[in-house]
C-alpha cells in the first residue's frame, strides 16, 4: 500500500476528525506536494479504499530523547536528580552507533504509532537529519548544552555547522538551568539569535530546581531566563512547579510549551503542569513523551489521556477536555514545527493517521474525540501518512526485528 508522490484519494473514509471538525463517509484526496488538495466526493488517481479506517492528523511529540532507548528499564525508581546522574554516567561512554541504532528504533516507535514529527535532544542531530529523511518524519533536533558532557564552545561550533534539510530542522538544545552555567546560557541565546533557532530546554521540573535557582540567581526559573533575553526564542519543557506570573511572562513573549506528564508521575516530580491556566492564556500548549528511559512508552495516544489525567488528579477538576490533549498533539505541535498542518483542510500537508475504526466502538460523531483520547492506543493505528507518503504499520515494523538484534548485541559488547 506505500504511496509516494503521486495524487491519490482515500476513498469513503469512515470519520475524519480533527479539532474543528468530524466528517463520515466523505473522501480526501492528496496531491503529488503531499498536500491535501480537497475533501468531499471528489476522487482523483489511485483509490485506497478507507471504509474501515478513521483519519485524523498525525502526531507530534514536541520533546523526546530518542536516543534513550539503549536506556529504557536501565534505572526506574529514583527521582529526577539521581535518575539523571546514572544516565550521565551512562551517556559519558556512549557508541555514536548505539545512538543511531536506539534513535532509528524510536522513529520506527512513533511513525508506527501515529507520531509523524518530534523534537528532539540529544547528541547525535547529525544522524537524526539522516533518519528523518530516510524514515520521512518530521525531526527537530540539535546538539545540547550540558556543561558536565561537552565543552559548551564545541556544542557552539558544531550547532553553527548543522543545516536543515528535508524533513529535519535544527534546534538548540540546552539540558536546564541546573546542567548549565550563565555563560554557557548566554552562548546559546546568541547563536539562537544568530541562527534564528529556537532553544529547546527543560524548565521547573521540581520543587528543587526552583530552591536552587532562586537562591542562586534570586528568581524562579522562567523568570530568570527573561532576566536573560531568551524567553522569546523558546520552547519550555515540564513546567510542573510554574508561577501564575511566570505563566504571564511565557504569554508576553510568545514562548511555546510542552508537557510532558508521564515522565512528571514517573519521576516523582510532584509537579503538574498547569494545562487550563497555559491554555487560557492563549499560549501554544504542546505535548511530549518525555524519553524512553523516563516515560518509558513513546505513543502519544497515552501521553494525551495522562494529560487530562494529571491535571484532573491534580487540581479537582475536569476542566481540561479531550479536546484540549488533542488540539495539543496536532495542531499545536505543527506550530511548534513551523509546518502547516494539523488540521485536515485543504492546503494542509497531508500527515495523517489511519486509525482501525472496527477498535472505537461504539463508533457514534460526537464519541469519536473521547475514543481518540481516552480508548485509543498506538496499537490501533493501521497506516501513516507524512507529507503524502504513505506506509502501512507493517512496512514500518518490517526493519524492527533485525534493529533490535544489533542493539542487543551493541549492549552486551
Ligand atoms: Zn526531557
């Protein structure tokens, strides 16, 4: 069923459902572009027959670690300041083909799943550009700041040589305020102004943070990065012990932010991120797994229902809708990566995920929102489309088995 560059209509699709709108029995043809070029009765070149499957927009992961899965099981019940001193010191010795071999596993994950484009922190972007273009997923990666691994004016050198191609972009990544000193903090913001790349970092993820910067510098963590000019250029990730005038700062200066709340009740991180107070503020609100070794599941379908979860649990209150994960894993996410999509629109790009409509039943209109949210797995996904290219789950899986083979035998070297 692998569909490439050609114009080709997904024929009597079930539902179609994206944030604005659910559709039955209706048709989406997608141009040579991998645009969506109508949505209606119209049939154009190759017919791929949709009865049994429920379309809606592919899903971006805005924060992952996909080089993490050589890390998964490896050290789970510590909160996050050990939890992160055992994976430096794995890190500290790890393989570039290691790297590789657990990021291209982690895109075969997501891709399978329904994540059609992710951001990214780690060491290895140079591989990442080579597997999104080989994998056609949408990628934002960028080498990262984290004084204790890497000298920051070789991070510096090598970000300044990163190129965007295809379907990879660059970001800076810069680990946290903790793992970095003011200096190496103002490098970045001056490369990001200089490159015109958004820095990618973690914020507030606990109590302890927040102590040890505002002794430090006499302000909370957010604050702080505005003290330093950055706040306009970034993406702040967790976010789980934020101030509501912090939350006022992200606003005035148009920062994008990220939850990730299964790595947050994994870590013990006691913080919850304040999804109805971001959204009332008309911040862009994404969502993200987290990685591997702090999730430790990439789907993104999870990752939506523990967002509303963690914010029901957390604050009393069902405030936050199924809607509002999903407007988060769509729509916001394709913001984040500056590509129009998201919704299902002509003009759109065509990133879109075939969901198995015999697995969400009772299948009425207005239920559809709350399978996709609160029933629906990876599992159910039966093929995916980025950019117009489409795969089955089956032609995805197909390297799977031989990948997980040599990362075994990269492990027990
Ligand atoms: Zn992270």
């Amino acid at each position: 069923m692998a569909v490439q560059n050609k114009t080709y209509t997904l024929v009597k699709c079930r539902a179609v459902a994206d944030i604005e709108k659910i559709s039955e029995n209706i048709n989406i043809t997608i141009d040579d572009n991998g645009r969506i070029k109508s949505i209606g009765s119209e049939i154009e070149g190759d017919e791929i027959d949709c009865r049994n499957y429920v379309v809606i927009p592919g899903l971006i992961n805005a924060h992952t670690h996909s080089a993490m899965i050589a890390l998964r099981g490896y050290y789970d019940d510590a909160e996050l300041q050990e939890w992160l001193r055992k994976m430096w010191e794995f890190e500290r010795s790890m393989s570039k083909d290691l790297m590789r071999i657990s990021s291209e596993i982690a895109i075969i994950e997501m891709l399978s799943s329904g994540t059609t484009g992710f951001v990214d922190m780690y060491f290895n972007p140079e591989q990442l550009k080579e597997l999104s273009n080989i994998y056609k997923i949408r990628v934002q990666a960028g080498y990262t700041f984290l004084d204790n691994l890497y000298d920051p004016y070789l991070i510096d050198k090598l970000q300044r040589e990163l190129k965007p191609e295809g379907y990879f972009q660059p970001i800076i990544n810069v680990h946290s305020i903790y793992a970095t000193s003011k200096e190496t903090l103002e490098l970045a913001n001056q490369l990001s102004k200089e490159l015109g790349e958004r820095i990618h970092i973690h914020v507030s993820e606990t109590r302890r943070e927040i102590y040890e910067v505002k002794k430090k510098t006499g302000m909370f963590p957010v604050e702080y990065l505005n003290s330093l000019n950055m706040l306009d250029r970034m993406q702040l990730v967790h976010l789980g012990w934020v101030a509501s005038w912090e939350i006022d700062l992200i606003r005035e200066k148009n920062a994008i932010v990220t939850n990730c709340p299964t790595s947050a009740m994994k870590l013990a991180t006691a913080g919850f991120f304040p999804f109805k107070e971001m959204l009332n503020s008309g911040i862009t609100v994404t969502l993200g797994t987290d990685g591997p070794a702090s999730n430790n599941s990439l789907d993104m379908f999870r990752e939506m229902k523990n967002a509303i979860l963690l914010y029901r649990h957390s604050y009393w209150s069902t405030s936050v809708k199924a809607i509002d994960a999903f407007r988060s894993a769509t729509y916001e996410g394709y913001k984040l990566l500056k590509v129009k999509g998201g919704k299902i629109r002509e003009g759109y790009v065509a990133d879109l995920v075939l969901l198995d409509a015999k697995r969400l039943y009772p299948l009425f209109k207005d239920r559809l929102i709350s399978h996709i949210v609160y029933t629906a797995t990876g599992d159910m996904v039966k093929a995916v489309i980025v950019n117009g290219n489409m795969r089955t789950k089956d032609e995805i899986l197909e390297r799977l088995p031989k990948l997980i083979e040599r990362l075994h035998r990269l492990l027990n070297a």
